[in-house]
C-alpha cells in the first residue's frame, strides 16, 4: 500500500510531513531521509491502530498537487 506525504520545512529546522490520506498522521526528522524513514512508521502505526478500531485501512484517491503563482498584493 502506498500514500502520498507532504513533506514541509519546519521553521526551527529539520521537516514535518502529513499524509493527506490519513487525517492526523503527522512525523517529522532533522533531515528528509529522517523525515521518510519516521513517517513511514507513523504510517504504520496509524493502520495498525485503524485495524484494531476495526476501521477499513483508506485507499487513497487521486491527489494531484499543483502550484500556482499569484502577484504580491
């Protein structure tokens, strides 16, 4: 199974992720390599707890994400 993570840079330093599949699964790490290794234990343990609530695991739809530029006003 596999989601997509949003990866940020945290403003103390190091990174944070999201998985928008996952509402509330969150990790973080000094460095994104540290970021990707702790989120995909984050995920885990999120499906884990859903399995034991006896939740269906969410397969993630189509995410598309996109930029778009804006003048400054």
């Amino acid at each position: 199974m596999e989601y997509t993570i949003l990866i940020h840079q945290a403003e103390e330093g190091g990174y944070w992720s999201e998985v928008p599949a996952l509402p509330g699964c969150y990790s973080q790490g000094e460095t994104i390599d540290e970021t990707l290794s702790n989120t995909k234990e984050a995920v885990e343990a999120h499906l884990m707890a859903l399995k034991e609530e006896e939740v269906a695991a969410p397969i993630e739809e189509n995410l598309f994400i996109g930029k778009v530029r804006v003048e400054a006003v």
